[in-house]
C-alpha cells in the first residue's frame, strides 16, 4: 500500500537530507586520500563549528571517543560579532556565544549560551526589532568504546518563534561507524521530551486567509498556553579534518513526534572552521530548521548563515 502524501513528503525531507550529506562527504575525503593531511593537523582540535544555534536538539554531537588526545581536556571559547548599516538600509545586529567543555577519563561535560538580536529600519522609518532569541545547554557523555550514551537538557527563548520558553530533554546513545583523528562519521538515537510555553501573541487561531478564528461569543480562539511533545531521535553527523587548524562538519536529525504523528522536525546543518592565528579562528555556517507544525502565523522553515570570529580562552 502507497503511504499518505504526508508520509511521502516527510520520509522525502529526511532522506534528501541524508543524501546530501553524502557527496560532501564523499569528496572531503577522497580528499584527505589524494592529498595528505600535514603532521601537526592530527593534534588540531577545532575551537568551535561556527554556529550560534545551540538549540538545534543534536548540538555539536559528541567528542571523539577513541581520541587519546581528547581525554583530560577543559576548553573554554566565546564569540561574539555585530553588523550595522545606514543609508537607504539601516540594520543593527548582534550574537555572542560562550562553550565549555570539561573531558576527565570517560566522562564528558558541554555547556554553551548563545544570544542572538537584530533591529531593521527603512529610511526615516521607526526601528523594528526582527532577530530576538537566547539559547542554553548541557549535555553529559560516558564514553565506552565506539558506544556513547548521553543525556542532553535544553532551553530556547525565541520572539519569533513564538516562544516564551521552550525545554528539552533528551537522552539517547551514539554510535561511531568512522572514528579517526582526521575522520569521524556517527549516530545517535534516542528520545526527546519537549515543553512548550507560548508567548500569548502567537496563541491565536488563524484561518486560511490569516484573519483570527472567533468563537461563539466573538472572541478569538486561543491555543493551549502550553504544549508536550514526545519524540522519537534518530540523527547523522560527519566531521573531517581538511587542513592544519581546519575542520567541515556536517549533519542531519530527525525527530518523529510518539503521541501524535503529524508532528515532526528536521534539523541539518553545515560548516566549516579554520584557525586564523593562534587561538582565533573563523567560521562559516548554513543551517536549516523545519517543523510539521509551527504556531499560527509562522513560516515551518527556519535558515540561519552565520560568520563568526572565535577565540578561545583555555
């Protein structure tokens, strides 16, 4: 039997992601084959992938547990960068972001924050804010062997997602296909607990013309203030060494709603870092968030680009 166009479409997205992971990888590393890496690459490890998005449920994966040169590690970085423009465009624009890492035998330790805030204006027009949004986690890793079990909690306030807090909690375990100091390739597969807490601008009911749905007395419906989600995780990762102080990263998830199965959402992402001097690096990033679902008035497809200087302090 076909499976519904939903399903079709959903299955199409997950594995349109995945694939278009493959050639990337494919020429990453027929790559590092044609051409080999220099001696000091090996020991590289990079300051960060780019992102200011520490939210995107499979943030940053796990480390590689086979990497001798991994244990015992404590790594502290921030970020921070800004954009303004006037004229015919006025723009102001801010992100700042801050990792932790702490590593002692088999046990691993991740924390980070990042903000994120944009204003725009036409000439002589008022200011309108359009990028508001501040990102927490932790994640807790037990190494054994090529199997690594984690547990993961959450926390993203988003405007313009509707968010007046969202939470996470997610526990699963990964497992290493590829685990190289130059190469890794993973999995991870687990569950995700998710609580919503919507802001009450975005709780209106909207109809297909975008006008509010009223109720029998006239009065608008309203969405549950709050919402619980249980899903289920399945997520890809790719990470390969190109050169001295350079890393490209690449990712794909999932997330498969238990209790009602139109709820669904896709995350993949793309990166790249290179060392600039010392403890300053640069990085370049493209993700993609889409949900089944989203609240009334907003889009189901999210992009972020970013460019971010990195230092890292230990």
């Amino acid at each position: 039997m076909l499976a519904s166009n939903p399903t079709r479409n959903r299955l199409r997205a997950v594995l349109v992601g995945a694939c278009s992971l493959l050639p990337v990888a494919y020429a990453c590393t027929a790559s590092a084959q044609g051409q080999p890496l220099p001696t000091g690459t090996e020991t590289v490890q990079p300051a960060t992938k780019g992102t200011t998005d520490v939210t995107k449920d499979q943030f940053q994966g796990v480390a590689r547990p086979g990497d001798e040169d991994s244990k015992d590690a404590t790594a502290l970085s921030v970020s921070a960068g800004g954009l303004q423009s006037s004229g015919n465009s006025r723009l102001l624009a801010g992100t700042a972001a801050q990792k932790f890492r702490l590593r002692r035998d088999d046990n691993q330790l991740r924390q980070a924050l990042a903000g994120n805030y944009g204003r725009t204006a036409v000439p002589s027009g008022p200011w309108q804010t359009n990028v508001q949004n501040v990102q927490g986690m932790v994640r807790y890793d037990r190494f054994i062997g090529d199997v690594a079990p984690f547990l993961a909690l959450q926390e993203r306030s988003d405007r313009f997602q509707g968010l007046l807090l969202r939470s996470q909690v997610d526990p699963g375990a990964g497992y290493y296909f590829l685990n190289r100091k130059t190469l890794l390739l993973w999995t991870e597969v687990g569950y995700d607990f998710l609580y919503d807490i919507r802001r009450n601008d975005s709780r209106t009911v909207l109809d297909a013309n975008g006008a509010p749905v009223l109720d029998a007395n006239g009065a608008p419906v309203l969405l549950s203030k709050t919402q619980v989600v249980h899903s289920g995780r399945l997520f890809l990762g790719y990470e390969q060494s190109l050169s001295s102080g350079a890393t490209f990263n690449a990712d794909v998830e999932y997330l498969q709603g238990l209790s009602d199965t139109s709820i669904y959402r896709i995350n993949s992402g793309a990166g790249v870092t290179a060392n600039l001097w010392r403890s300053l690096s640069i990085s370049f990033t493209f993700g993609e968030q889409y949900e089944s679902k989203p609240l009334p008035g907003k889009k189901s497809l999210d992009t972020t680009s970013a460019v971010s200087l990195v230092y890292t302090l230990i």
